[in-house]
C-alpha cells in the first residue's frame, strides 16, 4: 500500500511536471512586424520592377566595393562607389518614410569626409556601424516582407474551365487530390490492384486540371511545371505498371515517390509561404 502511494504521487509529479513544461511551450508567442503598405509601391505589380529588393542588392554591393577598394587604396573607384552609395541609403526614407529613423545618416558625412580625405583605415569601421541600421530593420521586417510582396498567394484562386470543363477553388481541387491519392492508398493496402488502377485515370485529370492553372504566372519559363508535372506523367504509368503485377509493396512505393515529387515540392514552394501569408490578410 505505502509502496503504491510513492508510485502514484511520483506519477501525478511527472505528470504535472510535464503539463507545466507544455503550457510554457504553448504559451509562447512570436511577434512580427509588419511592414508599412507604402512598401508595396516598390514591388511588382504596382511598380514594374522589384525597386525595393534590387536598391537592397546595390547596397550590399556598393559595402563591398567601399570595403575592397579602401583596402586597396583606389581612390576613383572608391569614390564612385560611395556616391552611389551615399544615393540608394538615402532613397531607403524617400521610398518608406516611416523607415527614416531605422538611418543613421549622420554617418553618411563621416563617410564623404574620409573617402574626400583619402583616410582609408577608417573607412571599414564606419560602415560597420552603419550596416547595423541594415541589420536592425532586417531583424524587424526582412522576412515578412519577402512573404507578403515576394510569394504568391494562392488562397482565393479559382482555377477556370480546364479538363472538366468546370470552375473550381484551389482548395477545392486540392482535397480532390489528397482524396484521389488516399483512394489508391487505401485500395493498394487492402489488395484492390483493379479499383485502385481505375482511379488512376481520374488523378491524372484533376493534375492536367491543375496544371493549365500553372501558365496564370509561368508564362514563359516552362522548366518549373514541366519539374513538377513531369514527374506525374513518368510516375503514375509505372505505378499501373506494379498494379498490374499486384505487387503491393512497389506499388505503395510508386505512389509514395509521387506524393514527394508532385505533391510535396509544390507545397513546399507554393503551399507553405501561402499559407503564412494567410496571417496577414
Ligand atoms: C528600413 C529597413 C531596411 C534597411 C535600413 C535596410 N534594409 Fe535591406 N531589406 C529590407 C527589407 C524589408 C528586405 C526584404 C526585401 C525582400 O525580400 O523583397 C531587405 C532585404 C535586403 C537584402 C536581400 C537579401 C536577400 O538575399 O534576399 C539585402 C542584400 C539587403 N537588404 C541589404 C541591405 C544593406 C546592405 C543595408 C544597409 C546598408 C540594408 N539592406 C538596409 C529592409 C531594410
Ligand atoms: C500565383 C502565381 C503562380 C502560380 C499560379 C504558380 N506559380 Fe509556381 N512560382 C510562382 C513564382 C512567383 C515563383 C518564383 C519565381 C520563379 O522562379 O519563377 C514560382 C516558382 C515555382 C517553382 C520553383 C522554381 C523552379 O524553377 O523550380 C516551381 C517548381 C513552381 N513554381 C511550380 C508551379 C506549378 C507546378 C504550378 C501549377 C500547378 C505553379 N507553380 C503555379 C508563381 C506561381
Ligand atoms: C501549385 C503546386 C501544387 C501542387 C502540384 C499540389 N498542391 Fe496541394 N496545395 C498547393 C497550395 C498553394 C495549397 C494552399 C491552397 C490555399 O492556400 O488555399 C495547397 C493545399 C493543399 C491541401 C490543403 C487543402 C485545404 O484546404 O486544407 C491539400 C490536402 C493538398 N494541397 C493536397 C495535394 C495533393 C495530394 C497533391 C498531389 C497530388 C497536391 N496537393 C499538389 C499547391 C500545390
């Protein structure tokens, strides 16, 4: 009896123990900043181009060439590319005013000055300490706004008339997928070879019905749909083929491979950063 009760209260220890550790798991929250709407101006589709990122890109740039060239003591191009420098931090605030206070543009003047002044070993320095004004609006904003005016959305896409002469919601023809996918599953592990044949042929309409939505964005490059559908085309024949020779193992196999290849890529570029997205809206 006195040997039962130390189990029990040990067990309820344990237990409450972990319950603790889980709710501090669960309670944990992440915040993220979002950034202003004005930045949306500098992205496709309300700018041509993808102002914002490339300006970034220069920067990054226009730091090493700085870096490189006052190792080297090249004073013309060290000062040609200060200016141009000197030009894109600036146009941070012109484009986002609101982002005015992440600058450090008093630092811009200690910058002319040692580039005019030739004083080449203090060059380096200062532009560590103004890339911290870069790292900080990073930390605050880079990765959400890569996600809400880089990814595309896809929650509310409707897919027109393709195969089934039907409308449908992305949604929609997603759980005809998985419930397709399922379907051959379930008749593969049960021994049905033939009902799981049939239902190869609805699969792969609801795939062609897909992927005549693809051309919505892809409209030139091909090589990303074709990485994705091709796959499809090779891997659902063979997986006929091993339910033809009812043999279940190959044939679980086949379809597993087809769910990595067609399935799970695309959710892992398209699914996932839509799906955060969703966050936001
Ligand atoms: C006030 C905010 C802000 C400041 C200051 C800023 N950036 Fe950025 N930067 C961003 C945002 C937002 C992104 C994300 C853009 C995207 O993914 O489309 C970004 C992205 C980048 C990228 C692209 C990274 C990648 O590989 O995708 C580079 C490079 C970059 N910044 C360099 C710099 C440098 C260098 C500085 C400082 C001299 C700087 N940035 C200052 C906001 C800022
Ligand atoms: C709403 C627009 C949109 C739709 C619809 C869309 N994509 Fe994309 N996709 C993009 C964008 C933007 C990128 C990234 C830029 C790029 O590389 O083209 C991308 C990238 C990809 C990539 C990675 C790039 C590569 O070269 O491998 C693959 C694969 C891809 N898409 C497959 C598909 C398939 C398959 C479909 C249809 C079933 C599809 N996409 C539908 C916008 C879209
Ligand atoms: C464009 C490439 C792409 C391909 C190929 C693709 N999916 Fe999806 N899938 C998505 C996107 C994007 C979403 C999120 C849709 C949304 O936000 O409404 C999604 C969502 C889903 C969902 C969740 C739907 C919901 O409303 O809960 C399921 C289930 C799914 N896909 C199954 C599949 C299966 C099974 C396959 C392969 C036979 C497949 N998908 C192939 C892009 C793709």
């Amino acid at each position: 009896m006195f040997r039962l009760l130390i189990i029990l209260t040990s067990a309820a220890a344990v237990m409450s123990l972990s319950t603790l550790s889980m709710a501090a798991e669960t309670g944990r929250t992440i915040t993220l900043k979002k950034p202003p709407e004005i930045l949306a101006k500098w992205y496709k589709p309300a700018n041509k181009r993808q102002v914002w990122l490339h300006t970034m890109f220069r920067l990054r740039r226009e730091i090493l060439a700085m870096n490189d060239y006052s190792a080297k003591g090249q004073q013309p191009e060290l000062e040609k590319w200060s200016q141009k420098f000197i030009k894109d931090y600036k146009s941070i605030a012109e484009m986002v005013p609101q982002w005015e206070e992440f600058l450090y543009l008093d630092k811009l003047s200690d910058l002319e000055n040692a580039v005019k002044n030739r004083d080449y070993s203090s060059i380096s320095p200062i532009l560590k300490k103004i890339s911290k004004s870069c790292m900080h609006c990073h930390d605050d904003y880079q990765t959400l706004a890569t996600l809400m005016f880089r990814s595309p959305k896809f929650n509310n896409k409707i897919i027109s008339e393709g195969f089934s002469g039907e409308k449908i919601a992305y949604d929609d023809l997603m759980i005809e997928l998985s419930n397709s996918v399922n379907r051959i599953n379930i008749a593969i592990k049960d021994g049905y070879y033939s009902a799981a044949s049939e239902l190869i042929e609805p699969l792969e309409q609801q795939l062609e019905h897909l992927s005549s939505s693809c051309g919505d964005c892809h409209q030139e490059d091909e090589v990303p749909v074709e990485r994705i559908m091709g796959a499809s085309n090779s891997l659902l024949p063979e997986l006929a083929e091993q339910l033809e020779l009812k043999d279940q193992k190959q044939s679980g196999r086949k379809l597993g491979e087809f769910a990595v290849k067609v399935c799970a890529k695309c959710h892992s570029i398209h699914r996932l950063p839509s799906d955060l997205n969703l966050i936001f809206d």
